[in-house]
C-alpha cells in the first residue's frame, strides 16, 4: 500500500546513522542464515519467534525451543523475516526514516527506542491475540491466533515511523502507493495514510498473516517516547531544521 523512497532531508548531528544502517546489515545476515544455515525456517521460527501462547505459558514447545528464554522472544522475533518482500519492505522504511530518527537521538537512544518500539510491540501482539479468546465477534473482526509465531521488525519499524511523522510532518516524500504508484506527498499525508491502514486492517483486514495489532503498538509506543528520548530543543538547530525542512517540502 505504501513503500517509501526517498525523503532528502539532511542530518544536523552526526554524518552517518551507524546503528539504523547496522540495523539493516543485522537483519539481512539473519535472513541469510534463516534461509541458507544450519536451521531450517520452522527450527528458527520455532527458536526465535515470539509465539503468543508460549510467551505467556499456555502451551509449550518441544525440547530445545525457543533458543533462548522465551521472554527474549519479544525481541529475537524482530530480527526475522519470512521472505524477501517482508524483509525488503521493513528495510526500506528503516533506510528512509531511520537516519533522520537516529540524527534526532544519538546512536544508543535510538538503538533502545527501536528495540523498546519493537518489544512493546510484540508485547501488544502478544495480548491482542488473547484479549477476545472466547469472546463472540463480528466475523469481519480479525485477530492475531495465540499459536501463530510473530517475526518481522515492522512494529520497531511502526515507531520509527511514528517518530519522523512527529519530527517532520511537512517534509514531502517520494512513495510508491497502492501497487507502484509513484507520488511526492507531506509525511503526514503519507504516514496518515498509512497508518489508517494499519488501524483498518487490525480491526476488519482479512490476512491473519501480518501482525496489524504490532504495527499499531510500535507505532504508539514511538509516538510516546520520541519527545523524551530526542535531543534537547537547540533553538540555533531547530531554526535551521525548519528552513531545511521548508525548502525539502518545496
């Protein structure tokens, strides 16, 4: 529905977003060894995929799994992906919206604003699939099955998102919309648009496959700590970032 390209707004405190660009290496080494190493996409999924009903004690895996005590799931599971489009889309929002995010915290905020993003996230996924167990709903109402293994780093992704909308409303950006149209449109539009999406699709999409309810909690939870975890207002810098901004816009 919506794939960003290209935004040009240039960074004020740092010359190159370490930890967003180490982000993207991270998730693409892991993909890698997901689809070509010793384990096999179920044994990894199994391994590091957060599983809902696992997470929260009601069934158990076999011996062996997860790979790693099953509350870190909620944030192993964001560094797999289940194909290349998955991973591709994820990364391109992260390369796009990542640096200026990272340019408005530091290095180390910015790592733990994407990594709470996306453990919050998680953790809203987790909870959404067993807050209506139970509960008689409309048929189009969807949610997320306790059983079905959460991956993807798209709720880290949604708070970064949820950042740079806050930091640059007006800023026009270059993105594909509905299947490959091309249009230049204030973030605000764009982001608007696509988190109308997002909030649509958790409620009455059809594809219990993506987790809608992650998008929606990391998208939250960076709307909440980017006030905090930004650096302190610099009335020189922020000047500067305004005309930079109005003339990215024109």
């Amino acid at each position: 529905m919506f794939l960003p390209l290209h935004d040009g707004v240039p960074l004020q405190h740092m010359k190159t977003p370490v930890v967003a660009r180490s982000l993207i290496v991270a998730c693409v080494v892991i993909h890698l060894v997901f689809l070509y190493g010793p384990f096999s996409a179920d044994e990894m999924v199994g391994g590091l995929g957060l599983i809902p009903a696992v997470l929260f004690g009601f069934e158990t895996l076999p011996p062996g799994y997860p790979f790693v005590p099953v509350w870190m799931t909620l944030a192993t599971n964001i560094f797999l992906h289940g194909s290349w489009f998955h991973l591709i889309g994820n990364m391109l929002f992260l390369w796009v919206f990542g640096d200026n995010v990272e340019d408005a915290m530091g290095h180390l905020r910015f790592l733990a604003f994407f990594l709470i993003c996306g453990i919050v996230a998680s953790f809203v996924h987790a909870v959404a699939s067993f807050s209506m167990v139970g509960v008689s709903m409309p048929e189009s109402f969807i949610l997320p099955a306790p059983q079905r293994p959460l991956i993807g780093a798209s709720g880290g992704v949604s708070g970064v998102v949820a950042a740079y909308v806050i930091l640059y409303p007006r800023v026009r950006i270059w993105a594909l919309f509905l299947g490959g149209i091309p249009l230049r449109l204030p973030a605000y539009w764009a982001i608007g648009f696509w988190f109308a999406v997002q909030f649509i699709s958790a409620f009455f999409g059809s594809d219990e496959g993506v987790g809608w309810f992650a998008h929606l909690g990391g998208f939250i939870a960076g709307a909440i700590l980017i006030p905090i975890m930004r650096h302190r207002y610099d009335p020189v810098l922020a000047r500067a970032a305004a005309t930079q901004e109005l003339q990215s816009s024109r």
